[in-house]
C-alpha cells in the first residue's frame, strides 16, 4: 500500500518564542537524518512562529510546516483572522481545519468548517481535517453513524478534484489530551468505516489514496501498535508532540512499520 504515511505535531497554543525556536530547529534537524520521502513530517507552530518556521524548514525535505487554523474568506475586516492565500503566500503547504477544540470551544459548525475546506482546498492548501465523537456518543454506541454524519455534511460535499490535498485526521474527543487512547483496534474500526464511507461516496480509487490519521493521546508506547494497523496510515500528535524525543520516536515508528 502506497498511501502517504504522515505524522503531524500539533503544538496548539504552547511554548514561547525561545522554546518554540528550538523545538522547530531540533526537529527540522532530526528529520534532514530521516531516510527520504519514508514519512511526512508537519508540524503545526502556533501563528507567530510560522514564518520563522518555515524559513527554517525550507532546506529540508522531509519536514513542512502547517497553520493551526485559517479562516474561509480571501480578505477583509476580520481581526485577528488569517486566511488561507495569506497563508498560501508564506508558502505554508498544510493547515489543520475542524479540530475538536475549535468546534467545542469556538462554536465551529459542520457547516461552518465546509466554508473553511472549500477555501483552504482551493487557494490550494493541503488539508488535515479532523472528526471524532464524543463519549457520550461512543458510550451510545452511535460513533459510527455520528462519524458518517460529520463526513457527509462536510467532505462529501467537496469536489473530488481536491481530494488529492485532503487528509482526514479521526481524533475521537474522549482520546484528545486525556491520556486515554483509543485502542489499536478501536482505531481500525473507525479508520476502516471511513474509508469504506469514501468508497461508497466517491471512489475506490479516491478511498485507497486517501492518508487517515489518528489523533489522541498519541504515546510513543502506543504508536508502534496503532502504526501495525492497515487503516491508520499515521497521527496527528498533540501533547506528545511538544517533546523532540517521544515526538521523534513516533516518527521512527511509522517508518519502521512502512
Ligand atoms: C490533538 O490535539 O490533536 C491531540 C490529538 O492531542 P493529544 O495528542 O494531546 O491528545
């Protein structure tokens, strides 16, 4: 199986300047050593540190560097909005769109986060777009459906054009920052009932290229295991993530599983 194996830091509103530099530098440095094209390495800085970043990254290949966010619209008077071609313009390749927090602490709404796709995807950005029930949904036994639910409202309604640039990130709420994982076979599940769904809704072919990642609570002790599952084609790694030692041996991980 060819589909591209990607493992994703999300620093989220963590580190300053100083500690965030170093952390940038240590792993762009790290991953130049990585065998080439084994693995995609982003990481997502917090805004102000992207064009340092990025800067920084430029000379190696196997590392790129992504935005937290962005906002649907080209321009215009939205303070404190970035958008997608300002992005774009600062040669940014990827930008995380639908995470849990921005839907739960922000209000970001199915339809809302489709705005936020169709632009991202057209200024062409590359995409991680996150999914994921909630507890009380898994409890329900209803992740399934609850999942099918969030892709039809959102992805199925994307022109198959630009799926080329879309990752989807299955980030069950119950797992993100907790240090409660989901299992191995949890993940697997879910991963293949995605993209059973994109095989349903627009191809087989669309379905095969398509990287799912998991997120939450990713560990080093647990990646290898997710990594062994033939769904899960890598992570998108919070916590774990901020630490240039367990955050490198997830990556050793996917490429040893290859
Ligand atoms: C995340 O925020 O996307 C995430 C998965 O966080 P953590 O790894 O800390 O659970």
């Amino acid at each position: 199986m060819n589909r591209r194996k990607i493992v994703a830091g999300n620093w989220k509103m963590n580190k300053d300047l100083f500690d965030g530099m170093r952390l940038a530098s240590e792993l762009i440095s790290d991953s130049s050593k990585l065998p080439s094209k084994s693995v995609e390495v982003i990481i997502f800085p917090p805004f102000p540190f992207l064009h340092t970043s990025i800067s920084m990254a430029k000379r190696v290949e196997q590392i790129t560097v992504g935005a937290q966010n962005c906002h649907h619209e080209r321009s215009g008077a939205f303070t404190g909005e970035v958008s997608p071609s300002l992005l774009k313009s600062m040669e940014i390749d990827y930008v995380i769109i639908g995470h849990s927090e921005r839907r739960t602490l922000f209000n970001e709404s199915d339809s809302f986060l489709l705005k936020k796709l169709i632009s991202a995807l057209n200024c062409g950005l590359k995409v991680i777009f996150c999914i994921g029930e909630s507890l009380d949904i898994r409890e329900k036994g209803h992740h399934l459906s609850h999942i099918k639910d969030q892709l039809e409202k959102t992805v199925f309604k994307l022109d198959p054009e630009v799926l080329p640039n879309l990752v989807i990130a299955y980030e069950p709420i119950w797992a993100i920052g907790t240090g409660v994982n989901a299992t191995a076979d949890q993940a697997q599940e879910m991963h293949h009932h995605i993209r059973q769904l994109l095989v349903d809704h627009f191809s087989e072919g669309i379905a095969i290229e398509m990287p799912v990642l998991y997120g939450g609570s990713v560990k080093p002790a647990i990646s290898k295991e997710l990594f062994s599952q033939p769904d899960v084609d890598g992570a998108l790694v919070g916590g774990a993530s901020l630490d240039r030692d367990s955050f490198m041996e997830i990556v050793a991980h996917r490429i040893k599983n290859n």
